[in-house]
C-alpha cells in the first residue's frame, strides 16, 4: 500500500484519529524523503499511524488480489523487454501507486488526505538531521501543490517510478522506456480499480 491507501486505512479504524492517518502515511513520505525517522520523537497518535501501517503492509501483501495483480504487472513489463530489477520494482510500487489513483477517484478521499496533511504535527524534530530540508520541501509540495492527485493517471505513475528509482542502479528503468510502463499499467488500471473497494475493506479488516 502507499501512503493515500494508509491513511484512509487508519481513518477507517478511527475516524477521528487524524494524527493516526498521518502517521500510517509516514513511513512512506520518509522513504520518499530519504530519511529514517526517530520514532521516540513522535507522539503517541503518529507512532500508533506507524505501527498500523506495518500491520496494513502485512495484511495488503498477502491478499491474493495484489499478488495477482502485481504478477501481472510483472509480465507485461517483461514481455515490453524490462530486466528484472525494474519489474520487481514497478510490479509491487506500480500497483500500489494505481491503487492509490483509484482510491482518489472515490468520494471524499481527496478532501480526506487534504485534511490529513492539514492536520498533520510537525515531525521534523523526528527527522535526520541532514535530510530536514528535503522532507520539509516534500511535505510543503504535498501539502501545497497536491502532486499526489496525478496518481490517478497511469503515465503520471510511470513518471513518479521512473524518478524514484534513477538512485537506484539495480531497479531504475529509462526514460525510452516509459511507454512500456505507461502501457503496461495503463492496461492493469480497470482490475485495480474494480479491486480497489474490496481491498480497503479486506485490510481494514485484517488489522481491526
């Protein structure tokens, strides 16, 4: 799951734990960042966000829906001539950034995750030191300039992948193949979005 899908996840369990929902998105936003984070630093609200987002991990990553799908995802970017590293990374991350576009669709969700980073504490004390100005910037675009609602276009995730994981030597595709990816969850898209319902129900359910 990624950080919209946590989030509603938490406010499912606890619709008034807003510092719960932050905190379910966290773990995300700091991978995104390049951080750890300090967990002794959080509030009791962000901290229980965090242990229920592991718990979500572990309920989404056995639902047969995602591996299914995610397989699928897989195969199609090896039949575009992927390597194997890229297919791992977009087969899992892929699927978990169109679930999330899916769920942006449905109503109140976008509000809900406006909400959620509106709300949200100041958790920079939490983070490393030298990477305090790049979570405050990625907080700040989150916040202010709502890139997350492009997820709701398959090419707008190919992008997002494609620029996460040019660190990343073993996982990163290149931009000659970006209509590969685009096609490939483009096509995915209609199964993810017809699962998208039955998955958050299945996870809530899994760690109430």
């Amino acid at each position: 799951m990624n950080f919209v899908a946590h989030s509603h996840v938490a406010l499912r369990c606890d619709g008034d734990g807003w510092e719960q929902a932050f905190g379910a998105a966290l773990p995300d936003l700091a991978s995104m960042a390049g951080t750890r984070i300090d967990r002794s630093q959080l509030s009791p609200g962000v901290e229980a966000g965090v242990v229920l987002h592991h718990r979500a991990d572990k309920a989404f990553h056995a639902l047969e829906t995602f591996r299914t799908g995610s397989g699928k995802i897989r195969d199609g970017l090896l039949a575009a001539g992927l390597s194997t590293g890229p297919v791992r990374a977009v087969g899992h991350a892929g699927y978990e950034l169109v679930l999330d576009g899916c769920l942006l669709t449905r109503a109140g969700v976008q509000a809900e995750f406006v909400q959620v980073l509106a709300r949200a504490p100041d958790v920079t004390a939490a983070v490393s030191s030298d990477a305090a100005s790049r979570w405050q910037q990625l907080f700040a675009t989150m916040r202010d300039e709502r890139w997350w609602l492009g997820y709701e276009e398959p090419q707008m995730v190919a992008r997002a992948l494609h620029r996460r994981l040019q660190s990343r030597p073993l996982l990163r595709f290149s931009e000659a193949e970006l209509p590969a990816v685009t096609s490939v969850l483009t096509a995915a898209l209609p199964a993810v979005d017809a699962a998208t319902d039955d998955i958050i129900r299945a996870v809530t359910e899994g760690i109430r």
